[in-house]
C-alpha cells in the first residue's frame, strides 16, 4: 500500500520512540507533524529530516491540555491539508509501591497517559471521519497486558489504553474506514526509566539490561510502519512485540 505524502502526528516526537518513529516515517515519505512540549528537540528533529530530503513541521503540544492538542492539529492540517494518521505515543512511566503514595506521579500519568491519548485522538477524529479514512496507532504495552509490581497505576494506564484502542477499532473501522492499532511492547531502552524516583525499582530496571538485549526504539518504529503499511482491506488491530530473550 502506498502511503507517500500521507500526513502523520506523533505524539511524544520530541526523544526515543517518537522520534525514532517520525524519523522513519518521513524517510518513508510521510509528511510528518512532530509534537511534544520541547520544541528545543522537535526543531533539532524537524531540521534532521529535512536534510535527509523528508517533510515535518514542528508543533508544541502539551497532550494532556485539549486545546494545546487542538491549536496542534489545526496547526498541522493548515500545513499540510490533512491528517492521515496519528500515532499517540506520550506517555510517562515512573515506578513505584502503591503505598508509598506518590499520588503526584499517578496523577500525572493518568492525565498524560490516558487524557493525552483520549485528547489526541478527538482532536484527530473529525477529521478522520470527514475524509473517511485514517488509521489511529497508539502505544500500550506489555503493561497492558499484565501487570507487575511498582507499576499498578502504569499498568491501570496501559491496559485503559489497550480497551479503548479495541473499543476504537469496532466502532470506527466499519463505519469510517478509520483503522486502529494498539502497540505493546516489552523492555525497550528508551527515557522512561529517567522517570523513575524510587532508587530501588531504578536500580531493577538497569539490572534488567544486563540479563537482556532491550528493544531498540527503532525497534518499534519498524512495527509501526508494518502496521501501515498493510493492505486497505488489512486492519492490525494489535503487536506484542518482546525482546527475544524477555521470558516475563
């Protein structure tokens, strides 16, 4: 399926995965609406794939605020008339025991988390529907598949996110040609463990990389790429995508 010049947001463009991922969508051909709040790092991006010959535009975005999410998307379609694709990808990941009651970080990743994706994709929708067609990928994962300790609420945000991507894909998909796709990865080294306050769960998650060979974020903008790239007739509803030595 051929998907030059089609128009794609990305959320959390700014570093790891999103920026891996818009960089090789607009090596790809996509146009590409770089969004996060750095616009330090979206311009630095935007400039990269320039040179290498691709389009994107940079966008200040703050997903958890609807209309910072709005003026965006409005922002990318007057430049450049549409809005194909959004790969709703901010997310934040702190780590800790529910009883030390770091109430400000479950807070935090409720709204960025959930509100951000849940913002993104009504700001994105209207015009989904007025063209009738779209396709709306959204990183969950493995988190929202099972849940570990120190990552009740990460975990409570990932699988909210894995239901309404499938929530999605059934009420969109027949009716508006609008697939959906709903990622899950496992360990991939990314920023997500700078996150971590709690020096004992920080101290696991690098001990993990010793055991095993994370994902890379190129990793997973290859995934999502298979996922466009599939026939029209072709929805990948979802990826379970580990590391091949991840057993848990």
């Amino acid at each position: 399926m051929s998907l030059k010049s089609k128009v794609a947001l990305v959320t959390g463009a700014s570093s790891g995965i999103g920026k891996a991922t818009a960089v090789k969508l607009a090596a790809n051909g996509f146009r590409v609406g770089l969004a996060a709040r750095r616009v330090d790092r979206l311009v630095e991006i935007e400039q990269e794939i320039r040179r290498a010959g691709g389009e994107a535009i940079a966008i200040e975005m703050d997903v958890v605020s609807e209309a910072s999410v709005e003026a965006g998307v409005k922002g990318l379609v007057e430049a450049f008339g549409a809005v194909d694709i959004v790969f709703n990808n901010a997310g934040l990941m702190p780590i800790s025991d529910v009883e030390t009651l770091k109430t400000a970080e479950w807070h935090r990743m409720v709204d960025v988390n959930i509100k951000g994706v849940l913002n993104t994709t009504a700001a994105v929708l209207p015009y989904m529907i007025a063209q009738s067609s779209g396709h709306i990928v959204t990183t969950s994962s493995i988190a929202g598949r099972k849940v570990f300790p120190g990552l009740s609420v990460y975990c409570a945000t990932k699988h909210a996110m894995t239901a309404f991507s499938e929530g999605l894909r059934l009420e969109l998909a027949p009716k508006h040609n609008i697939r959906v796709t709903c990622i899950q990865p496992g360990a991939v080294e990314t920023e997500l463990f700078e996150q971590i306050t709690d020096e004992n769960y920080a101290s696991q998650m690098e001990g993990l990389k010793e055991q095993m060979t994370f994902l890379k974020a190129d990793d997973i903008a290859d995934t999502v790429l298979f996922a466009l790239q599939a026939p029209a007739h072709v929805n990948v509803a979802e990826i379970f995508v580990l590391p091949t030595q991840q057993a848990w």
